[in-house]
C-alpha cells in the first residue's frame, strides 16, 4: 500500500480517536490524540509522509479547541482566548503558504471564529464578575 494511504489511515484513527475523547469529555486525551493526528499530517511521524496541508489545518482546528478547553478548564483565561487566535492564524499560514482553497479550510475558520466569540465572551463575563 503507499505511505499516502496508511498515512491518511493513520491520521484518520488519531482524529477518530480524538472524537472519542471529545465526547468522553477527557480533554487532555483528546487533545494529545489530534496533537498525534497533526503530527502525522505534517509527515513528522515517517519520513516516507509528505506534509499534507489539509489535513493539518482540519488536526489544528481540533487541536486548538482542545487546547483551549484546557486552557479554561484549569483556570487560564488568557490562554483559553489565545490558542483559538492561534489555531485561527496557523491555518491563515497554511491557507497562504500551500494554497489552499477557501472551501477546504472555511468550515475551520468559521468554527475556530465563534468559538473565540464564545471565549471572549466567557473571559469578558467572568472579569465582570469578580
């Protein structure tokens, strides 16, 4: 089999298994399987992958919601807000650099955007009640 093909398998077990996690509500287990998933997607885990883009951007919007969950879980307000900018800018970067097309990484953006919104409104309102 070619190593584009186990290499899209492996990516899509981590990404599944992430789901898993996401709905166990067990965020750091969710977050280090879509880490995993990224991880296979940028071809860091086999040196006969190549760096696949989509993929990545669809691993980094999980990635960094997870994150951020983490982040406001364990009380960190400023790193809940930040990692959805980052997982926003991280796919701008890969949008640019390898040309992706707006309709394969929109749905991304879109969720990463409301989920900031959402964050910053949370942040917002919990300074306001202290």
């Amino acid at each position: 089999m070619p190593a584009s093909k186990i290499q899209k398998t492996e990516f899509e077990e981590k990404y599944a298994i992430g789901h898993v996690w996401r709905r166990d509500q067990a965020v750091q287990k969710e977050a280090s399987a879509f880490d995993a998933a990224k991880r296979i997607a940028e071809g860091k885990t086999n040196n006969a992958y190549d760096l696949i883009p989509w993929m990545v951007a669809k691993a980094e919007r999980n990635l960094a919601h997870a994150e951020a969950k983490a982040a406001d879980r364990t009380g960190q307000p400023d790193g809940f807000v930040a990692r959805y900018e980052e997982g926003i800018a991280e796919i701008t970067r890969l949008v640019h650099k390898y040309n992706l097309s707006a309709s394969s990484v929109d749905d991304h953006l879109q969720f990463l955007q409301g989920k900031l919104a959402d964050a910053k409104q949370h942040v917002g309102k919990e300074d306001s009640d202290h």
